[in-house]
C-alpha cells in the first residue's frame, strides 16, 4: 500500500521517481575530519624481514661464542642450525621478496576516483615480484590486482599489499575516501557509465536535456513495442537539478523525509537529471502486470534499458521497485547488466546512500 501511495503520489507531482540530493549535503565537515585522522598512521613499511635477519644473526654470534670452547662441537651445532634453517624455509630464500616500499602511505580519493600506489619490492632481481592487494573494507576502496585503489563511499580503510611469494612481506596504505562534489564540477562516470544515485550526486550545473541516443533508442523501442499492439509513452524524462529540488520538497511537505527519500531523489541525485532515465506510461506499480510492463521489463535491454530499480533490492538500490523507471546504457552494457542478474549498484559494485 505505501508503495502504491508513493506511485501515486509520483502521479500527483508530475512524474518524479527518483533521486536527488539535498543541495548541500555535509560535505565539509565530514570530509576534513576524516582526513586529518588519517595522517597518525603512516609510515610502517613491514620490518619483518629485518626481525629474520636478527634472529639468523643471533644464532651466528652464539654459535661463535661456544666456538671458543671446542671447536668439533661448534662445527656440528653450525650445521644443524643450517639444516633447519633450511628444512622449515624449503623456498630458495635468497631469492624472495624481502622488503615492500611504496610511493605514499596515505592516499586521499573522492568517491568514484582511482589511485594507484607505487610498489617497489626488493631485492630487485627477486623472481617472483606478484603482489597481492587487499582492502579491509571493501565498501569504502576497492582494490585491483594491479594496486588500483577506486573509493567507493566515505570512510577510511586500509589496502595492503603482500609478496605472494613471501606472506610475511608487506605494506600498507591508509586510504580515505571522501564525497564527490556536490554542485560544481563533473559528474561521476564509473567503468565508463554515469552516475546518479544517493552515493553519487551530479553538480548543479549538469543540465544536458534529455541525450538523443536515449531518445532514439527509446523510439526504436517504442515502434517495436506499438508493432505488438502495446503503447508505451515516456512521463517523465529529463528533470534538472532545480525541477527535482521543487518536487523533492513537495514530497517531503507530504509524507516526511524518511519516506520520501524512498520514492523520490534528493536534488542532484535524480537520475533523470542525467537526461538518460525515464519514467514510462502510469508511472505506478500497477504498470508492472499490464501487457506494456511485462514486454519492457523483458525486451527493454535489447534496445540499451535497464529496469532500473528492480523489486527487492530497494536496500542497494536505495529505491522502492519502480517498474516504469528505465536508465539508457547502450546496448552492449544494457546487454551485460541484464544477463548478470543484478541492479546497476551491483554490477559496479558502488553503494547508494546518502552521506548525511
Ligand atoms: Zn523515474
């Protein structure tokens, strides 16, 4: 029933699902704390590999002290100290990773950017250099296999890279991650599609109109859909960020702020402000069981659309099931996005939540 009183509600407002962002969310504040904490913890390049060397050295040194008294015995308690060594390494030792610097410790992103820390791993004629990178919180930076660190949402974690082929050398890079702009600047693209959703808010000044390939490609749809008998119609295409900001409000006048925010985009987090969403027909969840809502939940990827915010995934989405709401990624990724099974949040595996 509230899904069907948002719907209506949408109705009411002159077509408005989605996301927007409130003008100024806390950027500021937020963003300078958590940098400032990052910088206690810098520089700990692993000292590891100095703790083995002691202990060999140590051994060394007893074993020339004893020396002193018989030297048949120091002989054979070199050797088995040797042949130990030996047994528990297995691994040609000389020839592994003994030390990993990098080219920084602290790494600052806003969401949605990418940094990649230098590695310098030594010796450097060591065989076997792979790294092995690792993120302890995977909803805030992302890591490749390659050192590409990608923020993800505000917060900080800690990427680390080991030698595979020696475990107990590694390193560390403090990353924090810190809001996109809100209402200058460029909008987001991630893996080359852009964004707009409560993560990821579009500038103020991103106003492109309705994009032509959306638009054509949604006429080619609508003629292979009308020579099927059905009609589908767009309701609401392109909103600008001061549209949203109106309508946003409005529904927050009616159904408070929680609510609204499940149904409706703050300003700058709309994507119909990209100019590649639409609403189409009813703008309701009764859209979902006509003849026009089943054809383009099954063929609208064929033409480059995606249902958006499918049911059940409002918790990654961030958005109540919108059967009439379709997002334009051209055919090939419309293609790939549909056949994973999974909503764009997951395909990118990006988060949509407000800051606040
Ligand atoms: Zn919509």
């Amino acid at each position: 029933m509230k899904k069907t009183a948002a719907a209506l509600l949408l109705c009411l407002g002159l077509t408005a699902c989605s996301p927007i962002e409130e003008g100024a969310v806390p950027a500021g504040g937020d963003i300078e704390t958590s940098s400032s904490s990052v910088s206690e913890n810098t520089t700990e390049p692993e000292t590891t590999e100095g703790t083995t060397e002691t202990t060999t050295e140590n051994i060394i040194a007893e074993t020339t002290a004893e020396s002193e008294t018989t030297a048949e015995e120091v002989t054979t308690e070199t050797e088995s100290v040797i042949s130990e060594t030996a047994s528990e390494t297995v691994i040609d030792t000389e020839n592994r990773p003994e030390s990993i610097t990098l080219s920084t410790y602290e790494i600052q992103l806003t969401v949605g950017e990418k940094k990649m820390p230098i590695v310098t791993m030594l010796p450097a004629d060591c065989p076997d250099k792979s790294e092995i990178w690792e993120s302890d919180d995977t909803a805030v930076a992302r890591v490749d296999g390659y050192g590409n660190i990608t923020g993800i949402s505000e917060g900080s974690c800690t990427v680390t890279v080991t030698a595979a082929a020696n475990k107990s050398v590694s390193a560390s890079v403090k990353v924090t991650v810190t809001a996109p702009p809100q209402t200058h600047g460029e909008p987001t693209y991630i893996d080359g599609i852009l964004i707009a959703n409560k993560t990821y808010a579009l500038p103020e000044d991103y106003n492109p109109g309705v994009q032509p390939e959306a638009e054509a490609a949604f006429k080619e749809m609508q003629s292979a859909a009308w020579n099927e008998g059905l009609n589908i119609w767009i309701a609401s295409g392109f909103r600008s960020y001061e549209y949203q900001s109106g309508l946003y409000q409005r529904y927050v006048n009616r159904s408070g702020k929680e609510e609204a925010d499940r149904y409706s985009a703050r300003p700058g987090h709309s994507e119909h402000q990209t100019g590649l969403a639409f609403d189409l027909n009813s703008i309701d969840d009764s859209f979902a069981d006509t003849a026009e809502g089943k054809w383009v939940a099954e063929h609208c990827h064929e033409y480059g659309f995606i249902i958006r915010y499918p049911k059940g995934k409002e918790d990654i989405t961030g958005y109540i099931y919108e059967p009439w709401h379709i997002r334009y990624l051209g055919k090939e990724t419309a293609e790939k996005v549909f056949n994973s099974g999974l909503t764009l949040e997951e395909y990118l595996g990006i988060t949509s939540v407000y800051a606040e």
